[in-house]
C-alpha cells in the first residue's frame, strides 16, 4: 500500500503551496488558515514520505493513522477558519482532507495485523 502513502504525501504538497500565499501581490496579512493549511500539508508530506519509506509495518500505520487525522483536521478546519467568501478554498479543503482522511486509513488498515 505504499502508493497510497505517496498519493498522501503529494496531498501535502499541495497544502503545503499555500506557502507561496504571503508573496502574491494583493494577498495582504497572512490569515491562520494559510497557516493551517502550511502546517497541515507539511504534517501529510511527512506522515506520507515516512510511511512509504518504511521498513517497520508499526510506523507505516502510525504515520497513516497521523496521516487520516491531519485530513480531517483539514476538513473540520475548513469550516473553522476559511473565510466564507472563500468557497472555492473551502472545497479544496474538503476535498483534499477527505481524500487525504480516506486513504490513512485505507493503508493504516490494509497493513499486516502481525507484522513489525
């Protein structure tokens, strides 16, 4: 299942873009939720890289698992700190945290049971 954590990582990389938030012309004073979706996208990219890269089944799955709670942060965090104004960021938060939620666990659980 390590295509999994890989498709979790380039999830994370796509959060993490909104680093190049505060550098758009116009975009004014950086709002918490670029900063959540920085921190988030990064925790993915991490839990996603070192779950694919993994020898130990026991870190893959707790990588995934931290995987499956960033994406629903990602989701509960939408409707917490997206300006309402914001719909389309709003379902790209839905979305990637769905997408990102579903396939931690998906791998968490497709792991061995007895293995590492």
């Amino acid at each position: 299942m390590k295509a999994l954590n890989w498709i979790i990582a380039l999830v994370g990389l796509w959060e993490f873009g909104d680093i190049a938030l505060p550098f758009v012309i116009g975009f004014g004073n950086v709002q918490i939720f670029v900063w959540d979706h920085i921190l988030v996208g990064l925790i993915l990219m991490v839990a996603g890289v070192r779950a694919g890269l993994a020898r130990n089944v026991r870190t893959a799955r707790a990588m995934d698992w931290i995987a499956a709670f960033a994406g629903g942060w990602l989701i509960l965090g939408a409707f917490l700190w997206a300006p309402a104004a914001n719909a389309a960021g709003r379902w790209n938060d839905i979305i990637a945290g769905a997408i990102a939620l579903g396939l931690g666990v998906w791998a968490a659980l497709a792991l061995p049971r007895g293995a590492g």
